[in-house]
C-alpha cells in the first residue's frame, strides 16, 4: 500500500497595496517613456533651442527699450526677464505631453496598457513624470544659457533651489491639462495645436516680459491673478531679480507669490489629474 506524502501549500504572494502599486506601475511608465524620449534626440534639441532663442532675441533685442523699475537697463531687464522665460518653458512642455499621449491613443498603446494588471492612472502618472524629467534637463541648460547672458541670482543655494522647485511644479501641473487635451483629440497634430493655442494669451497677459502695472487696468487684474504670474513673481522673489525699489502690486498673489504659486499648482493638479483619469478610463473603456 503506498502513501502519498502531503504536498506544503504555497504561501500565496500578498498582493500590492494601492499606493504602492500605482507609484511602482507608474515608475516603470515613466522609464518607458525616457527610454523612448532618449531615442529620439531630435525631440530634446529642438526643445531647448526654442527657450535659448527667446533668452538672446528678449535680452538683446527688448533689453533696452523696456523699463523695469524706472530702469531701461539692458542688465535690469536680464535678470527681471529671466523668471518669465523659465516659467514659459516650463509651461510650454504642456504641448509635448498631450501629443505624447494623443500618439499613444492614436497607436493603440493605451488599449494595451489597459489590458495589463496596471494601477489606473499609471500612463498618465508615467507620462508626467518624464516630461518632467526633460523639462528638469531643459530647464538646468537654459539656465546655463541665462548665466551666459548675463543673468545673476542674488539670495542664497537654498532660495535659489526653491525658485526652480516652484518653476518645475508649475510644469508638472501644466502637463495634466496637456494629458487632458492629449486624450480628448484624435491626432497628435491636433493636441499640439491645442496645448499651444491657449499657452500665448496665458504667458503673455502676465508679468513675465513686462511689469504688469504697464497694462491697462482690466488686463493687469489678469495678469496679477494669474497663476503663471504668481509663480514669475515667486522665483523673482527667490532669485532676488526685483529692481531696486521695486513694490509689489496690491493683488493679493503678488504679495504672497510663494503661497499663491503652490496653492496655484496643486489646485490645477488636482483638478486636471481628476479629468485625465476620468477621461482616460472612459476612452480606453
């Protein structure tokens, strides 16, 4: 008579925690994409040639000519443009993040990811990720660029760090209205188009390339209460690139522009990560 040995159970493996699988799944979307990113270079010059542009053609073509502070100082105006260019740059990779996606809707890349055992909103978390990854490498050679040109920080590492940290926030953000968008065309043409068309009037009604008190009085109410310029007067502040004797407007943002640039961007987080993944399961359903 033969017995037959009792098998051990196998310790069934603990499934991941919901936390812990979305930044896991999303850190392996974001790989991904710098992988992809990395192969195509063409991508990454074109991104910086265009900030480095507006640097050379704002500083030695404007610098004279606008006043800053009752300065028409080329050097004044350098260091009081540069917070606007950054935060403009960051901005602008809006549009790179909703054709990323669109092409990825448009290839059918998405429907394959949503077939996998995913944490839902990881693509999008991954895709953010990156482009903030490219928009950090961006944003250190147009820095570079500045210190070239003559632009000069004048507070400590600390506040320094903590101006680019706001600049970089401000950009994450931005890209999840770019994921909205991304998800909501059907070509990535078309996502291009609209993550820049709205950027022009956003960066422009601000005080990133002239003081905001210069404007009509409608349109520097704008532009005190809008968000890009709450973060281009945060780094200034942070960067020490005011002019002598300059005073803050009344707007409740530009006296409290740290505060209002962190309340700016984690709202928008909010609010547009909340759309994307809504967005994203009903079109990939």
């Amino acid at each position: 008579m033969s017995t037959t040995s009792p098998t051990p159970e196998l310790a069934a493996p603990r499934p991941r925690g919901g936390i812990v699988q979305g930044v896991s799944d999303s850190l392996v979307i974001a790989k991904r994409n710098l992988i992809r990113m990395s192969r195509i270079p063409e991508m990454i010059i074109f991104g910086v040639i265009q900030p480095v542009m507006f640097v050379v053609l704002f500083s030695y073509v404007f610098g004279g000519s606008i006043s800053v502070g009752g300065s028409t100082s080329p050097a004044a105006y350098r260091e009081f443009l540069m917070a606007g260019i950054f935060a403009q740059t960051v901005t602008f990779a809006t549009a790179g993040a909703g054709a990323g996606i669109a092409d990825d809707m448009h290839k059918g890349l998405i429907d394959r990811f949503r077939s996998l055992p995913m944490a839902r909103g990881a693509v999008l978390t991954g895709r953010t990720l990156a482009d903030l990854v490219q928009t950090t490498l961006t944003l250190v050679v147009l820095a570079v660029v500045a210190l070239l040109v003559g632009w000069r920080t004048h507070t400590s590492p600390g506040e320094v760090l903590a101006g680019f940290a706001l600049l970089l926030l401000l950009g994450y953000a931005f890209s999840w209205i770019g994921a909205l968008i991304g998800l909501s065309v059907r070509t990535p043409e078309a996502a291009t188009s609209g993550g820049l068309i709205w950027l022009f009037p956003l960066t422009f009604i601000s005080n990133a390339f002239v003081p905001a008190e210069n404007m009509p009085p409608f349109l520097r109410t704008i532009a005190e209460w809008n968000p890009f310029s709450a973060t281009v007067q945060a780094a200034r502040l942070l960067f020490g690139n005011f002019p002598p004797g300059y005073e803050a407007p009344a707007a409740w943002p530009m006296q409290h522009p740290v505060t209002a640039s962190v309340l700016w961007s984690v709202l928008i987080i909010v609010v547009f990560r909340t759309l994307s993944v809504r967005k994203y399961r009903s079109a990939s359903a």
